[in-house]
C-alpha cells in the first residue's frame, strides 16, 4: 500500500496555537512530536511508501520534520485548491511508482489517534478490500457520543462479514443534536473522517466517470512531467473543490471498513483538552507562570513568560501566545474559526 498524507488547511480552529503561517499538523499538541510526525510513524507499518503533500509555503517545515522523506515524495501544492485538486496532484505524482492493483490510501496529518497497532490493522484490511475489490473504500469511525460537527456514513449490506466490511448507503451532512442521537442508537451509522483508499486504476476510473473536471485536471498535472513552472502554472488554474463533494460521494459502488482504532479530529479546543488528559479538577496546564484558582474543567496554556492569572472559570479555554490572547467556553469553541479568520483579514488589510 501506498500512503498519502494530505498536510493542508490553515488551522484556524485552533487559533491562536495554529496559525495560517504554522497550522496545527506541524505542532506538538498531544506529545513531544508533532501531528505530522505522529501521522507519519503511524503510517510506516502498513505502508511501501508514504508521500505527503503540502502547500507550498509550509513545505520547509515539513521537510525539516519528516527528514528522512526524499523530495519525490513530498508533493507542493503551488497554493491550496481543496482536498479534491490536493488528491489529483498526489494521484498525478504516485502514478509512476504505484505498483498494478496497489491501493493507495489518502490520510490527514492533523488527526489524534493512540491506537497504532488498531489503525494498522484497520489500513491492511481496507487496502486487501480495495485491491481485491476493484472499489473505492472508505474508513468510517464507529460514533461514541452524538456531535453534530461531523458528516455521518450510513452502513448498507454487509460485503465481508469476517473482516466486517460494508456497502455505503448514504452521506449525510452535518446533524442537529436529535438527530445525531438517533443514528448513534440506531449502531448503522459512521463519523466520516476523510480516510478513502483504491487502486490507482480505480481511482482515475471514478473520476472519468463521475468527476471529468477533475480528470482533465489530472491529465493537465500528468504531461508536465516534473516541469515545477508548468505545474505550478496548471494547478493555479484549478477551481477550489473539496473531494468528497467533487467524487466520493458521487460514486454508488463505495465500501467502508469501521475503524478498529481510537480517533479524534482535534477541531477544537475541547477536543484537544479530551486528547491531553486532566487532572483531579479536569483542567489541563501548560506553560509556566500560571496561577489559578477555582478553576475547574478547562484547559490554560501560557506560551509566553509574563504571568497568566485565572480565577473562577468552569469549561474554559485560556490559551496565550505570542500570537494573541484567546478565551472561549469550551462549548464554543467551534466558533474560534470564524474569529481567527476575522483577525486574519483586519491584518491583511493594514
């Protein structure tokens, strides 16, 4: 199997931590490594080969972080067009050196999971369908709790009871909390989290079939073989789409394999306090110079040397850095993406 690890976005949701300049894939959130690092160790088991791609201006970090990937297998993204185009310049890259009937399995560099030997398993059952199969196969997360942040995978027929592996039903976007309750009890549906692996073959047969924007694309990337100008000139001539609008979910024959590993997408800052742990008073600190007091089941972390002082807060957020100051309700915290993007724009526009 050949990995591909998409490292893009901006990390806003993230903010202040996670900047557009240095995202929250290259950070050291969870552990002393980053999200990268970790993505990329866990993909080594299952994996002939691992390419990461990435836009062009965080390239020299993830070079800096993964050392031992050669240039031919980091792919640069000249600026972002969605995960759609971000899958056809990979597709375009591997297709000299993906062996026949080989799948290759798309990841995201920015995901939590401590279960590495589960999330090997998992990839070596999905590439075995995908090979034997001649289909797109997908890589859903059995639902804990409701969320409503989070697109959802409707199992259909059983394909492989052994290796419990089934035909797609249905997509479904982003449900209110009743709603998420409902497929959580009814044990038939999946967090979508964006993992997907084929064939080669597979793959530039569905999107000649469902998606033809994408194969000329693909094709337009293919003859310039290796010429940097001449892909760069073509890439920044795509449309932003992101992949699961512009293919996946256009395709009938889909499979997904529940994953047997524990994963979180880190989209918020309650997230990541669930990913960090905490202590008797469920709060999780960071940093030095940090004084509390009546503080319970928040999250503080200091970047900086001044002092950092909370007193009385429940469910928070406190995070300083170089970068700015944020405090938010945990429970809020989804909206520190739109914030960010606020901040962001008052500074482009000095």
């Amino acid at each position: 199997m050949i990995t591909v690890i998409i490292a893009g976005g901006s990390g806003t949701r993230l903010w202040p931590l996670s900047t557009p300049e240095y995202p929250k894939h290259l950070l050291s959130l969870t552990g002393s490594k980053s999200l990268i690092r970790y993505t990329y160790e866990r993909a080594i088991p299952a994996s002939r080969a691992i390419y990461v791609v990435t836009e062009a201006s965080h390239a020299h970090h993830v070079k800096e972080q993964l050392p031992e990937l050669d240039e031919e297998h980091i792919i640069i993204e000249p600026a972002r067009r969605g995960t759609a185009n971000c899958i056809v310049a990979a597709l375009s890259q591997v297709a000299s050196g993906v062996k026949p009937n080989e799948a290759v399995a798309f990841l995201h560099a920015d995901h939590y999971v401590r279960d590495t030997a589960g999330f090997g398993h998992t990839f070596n059952v999905a590439s075995k369908v995908a090979e034997k199969s001649g289909r797109i196969v997908l890589v859903g997360v059995e639902p804990d709790h409701p969320v409503t942040g989070f697109g959802y995978i409707q199992k259909g027929d059983v394909y492989d009871g052994e290796n419990f592996v089934f035909s797609v039903d249905s997509f479904k976007e982003k449900p209110d909390h009743q709603t998420a309750q409902r497929y959580l009890n009814s044990g038939q549906f999946l967090w979508n989290c964006g993992y997907f692996l084929a064939t080669h073959e597979v793959f530039i047969s569905a999107m000649k079939k469902h998606a033809d924007d994408l194969f000329k694309n693909y094709e337009e990337l293919v003859i310039t073989d290796g010429d940097k100008e001449e892909f760069k000139s073509a890439y920044l001539g795509f449309e932003n789409e992101a992949i699961d609008y512009a293919l996946i979910e256009k395709v009938d024959d889909l499979l997904v394999v529940p994953a047997s590993f524990d994963w979180l997408d880190l989209g918020s800052y309650g997230d990541l306090h669930k990913a960090v742990g905490s202590d008797e008073q469920g709060n999780y600190i960071k940093g030095g110079n940090v004084e509390i007091a009546g503080v319970e089941n928040s999250i503080i972390r200091n970047d900086e040397s001044k002092p950092l002082a909370v007193i009385g807060l429940d469910n928070v957020a406190v995070i300083n850095t170089p970068q700015g100051i944020l405090v938010t309700r945990k429970d809020l915290a989804q909206q520190v993406g739109e914030v960010s993007k606020r901040i962001s724009a008052k500074k482009e526009t000095k």
